[in-house]
C-alpha cells in the first residue's frame, strides 16, 4: 500500500518529520502536492481534500496522510499512527505514550521557533512584525531553547535503556524527530547553536548518529529532501540570531 | 486505581481539559497539586517528578498523569491514553486517529488564544507586552477564530454519523474539550463571540448539549471546577476584545 502525503510543495516544514519517518523505514509514499497535475496531484488537489465537502473528516491543514480510506491528520499523530508500522515505534505499549508525550513536546518548539518569526499574526510578512520578531527570538535563544534542551539531554541521560535514544533501547520516530529539530535550529540560529554539542552532549550524539544512517544519508542526499528556506518553520534571518548567554 | 492528575493549583488551564474528560466518567482521580502537603501533594510534590533525577521519563511540563507507574505528559496524549477506559473515545479504532487529529487541532487553538496575551514572551508580564497582544488578538478573532470555527462546523456538518458529535456517533473526550474551547472564547471575547451560535449553530449546540450532561452540569457547579481568572489560557482582557468582523 502507497501511502500518500500532503504537505506544502517547497519546503520541509512539518511534512519533514513525517518524511524522515518513511524514508528511514524506505516506505513507499506519493508526495500529493509535488506531482504532477496531469496524474490528479500536485497543490490544486491537496487543496481539493481540504475544502472537499464530502469527505468525513477533512483536515485542517497539512501535513495529512492519506492510508486507504482513512486521513491521519497533524504531525505527531500521522506519526503515532505510523510508527508500528514502520517499525520506529517503541515494542512496549506503554512506552508509545512517553514517545507520542515527547513528540508533542517537539511540536511546541517547532510552534515556537516558527513564531520566533511570526509572533504577532501567521497572515502577515515577516517584514512587518521584524520588531516584535527581534524580541521573541531573543527569549527564545536566552530561554526556551536552554529549557527544552536541559529537559530532552535529561531524557536521554534518564532513559532507563540507555541514553541513545529518546525511549526505548531502539531506533524510534522521535529519535528522527529530536534530529530534524536540533538540525533545523542549526540552520536557523548559527551563532546561538554555536556551543550546542557541548552543553548537550547526548542530543548532539543522537543528531550526529541519526545523521549517520544509511537510509538518513541517501535521503539527505537526493533531491527529494528540500533545502532549508525562509518560507518554512526554520528560517535564518541573521538579525534574530545572537550569541546564546 | 486512582488516577493522579497534575497540574497548577488555581487555574483551569490545559489541565480542564483532562478534567471534563475524568468527570464525564466519574473516574476515581486525585489532583496532587491541589492537595495536601501533609499527604505528600500540594505544587511541590508535582514540581519533584518534573524535576526528578531517577524518573525514567520525566514530564515536561503539567499536565501529566499518573496511571501506576506509567506517567502520561501532554494533553492531547493523555486523552488519547484515557479516551478508551473512560469509554469517551469513538469505538473504530481507525476513528481514533480522527479524534486524536481533531484534538490537536483544538490545541493549536489553545495555544493561539494564549498567545493572543503572550505575543512576545511567556515569561514577560502582559502589561510588557500589550501593544502587540492588541494586534494578535485582533488577528486571532479577526482571522483564527473564523478560520477554525468554519472548519470545525464543517467537521460536524460532514461527519457520516451524524452532527451532534465531533467523530462518530457517541460522545467523546473531542466533543468535551470543543466545549472547553467555545466557553473558553466566550469568556475571554465575550464581543467578539456575541454571535457565535447564528455563524456557527451546529457547535453552539454541542457546547449547550455538553452542558447539560448530568455529570458535567454537577461538576461545573462543584468547587472542583475553578472559575475562568487570568493566569489561565482563557483571559479577559476587554482591551483585547472587539466585535468580530
């Protein structure tokens, strides 16, 4: 079964932590909104089950997965969804709840770090809010980061299976999730992420080691991992960088 | 067994939302922060398993649950552990992630509607940051608000079971914490939310069905349902509120 995802041509945004997930488990996928009109795809028809009238449940936004008849929607439960069955999800039931209960605490940074550029409204240009902006990345480099960060190195440390990963003693989607995370904060604050590996050691082991994957590396490698750009979640606008204190 | 709800003392919060869910059910749960310090409870003892050194995986942030040894952190999580025991989640397993969906798209409006008082930084104080909580409330009920509010009557309008329930055909923790959200807006923008019920009926209904549940209508008139304030999500502020466009 192709399974088929829906996320914004261009960017990797939100759609990229469900991305890793598959091409870690190389999963067979469609990206909907990067084919062609001509064979039904491309953004008119991502749109199209958005605003469809008929469909059950339709999707706010994306990302969604399309798997069968049914329309998974919202990254970490396309990804609570698709984890067993690619195999990136922790054995022990129990344990996919502590997985699901820190995916969504990366999804709050991913909100944050976005509204780092966009604190006062999403519908404006980033032009128009740079001051405001100026103010919430600095919080957010003097204290957001730091926090979320002592919390998810404490994690590892505190994995009662080792502090290879997130949860569990096996590869996991939120292992693929902690590296997209750091790595986007990497493109997107340089000179804040500057010391990173040596205040979190352990996280920059696990960004290092899921770098190092073979099916990680040929992804990153191809063409169908998306450059880093300033219309996505991450977006290095050097006037919001600074030196983390 | 006895369910150990943790979450600050003093305000709904995030933490209302577990709560309408355990009350519909009339589960056996505890508040720990609320409770004595005698007794091993009060803030206290909840800040020492976010803080613990020996946990496994230790929550973030409130709200978490405690379900024997098992510790459940994130509210949309939580739900999604607790919907099946407290029979509020829908029956098809595959509705399940519709629900879980729908839930997290209802948190993205939480967040929002904190941010409409926190543009800039949690930890600032919102008398430092008016002037651009001023211009992000106006874009949320100018903007958000309608945006997620049509999708959301769509939502019931298309469900295949009917328009009295968010997924499915029975009552969920979805349709409890839609209600949250609906009162909560109409607290903090009483103007703005002046006619919610003539733009969006099919919700307005569900929010007044909800509130006539017979453990819900004696909950909300216990002393365990704390009044809306300003230290939570939902605040009135009448300089942030205005008529909708």
């Amino acid at each position: 079964m192709t399974y088929q995802l829906y996320y914004w041509d261009g960017l990797q945004g939100r759609g990229e932590f469900v991305r890793l997930a598959l091409e870690e488990a190389r999963a067979d996928y469609v990206e909907v909104a990067r084919g062609d009109e001509q064979d039904g795809l491309g953004t008119a028809a991502m749109i199209g089950v958005m605003d469809s009238r008929t469909e059950p449940y339709p999707p706010f936004a994306p990302p969604f997965l399309r798997d069968g008849d049914l329309i998974v929607s919202q990254t970490a439960n396309i990804l609570f969804y698709l984890g067993p069955k690619l195999n990136l999800a922790p054995q022990v039931e129990s344990l996919r709840y502590v997985g699901n209960g820190l995916q969504l605490t990366i999804a709050d940074v991913v909100t944050e770090a976005h509204d780092t550029h966009h604190p006062l409204a999403s519908g404006m240009y980033y032009e128009e809010q740079k001051e405001a902006a100026k103010i919430r990345a600095t919080d957010f480099i003097d204290h957001r980061i730091p926090k979320f960060m002592r919390y998810f190195e404490r994690v590892l440390k505190q994995n009662p299976a080792g502090d290879g990963h997130m949860v569990g003693d096996t590869l996991t989607y939120v292992d693929l999730s902690m590296f997209q995370l750091i790595d986007g904060l990497h493109y997107a604050f340089p000179r804040a992420m500057k010391h990173f590996g040596q205040h979190y050691p352990r996280l920059a082991a696990l960004h290092d080691a899921v770098l190092k994957r073979p099916n990680i590396a040929a992804y990153l490698a191809s063409g169908r991992r998306l450059s880093y750009n300033e219309t996505g979640i991450f977006r290095h606008y050097p006037e919001l960088d600074k030196d983390a204190r």
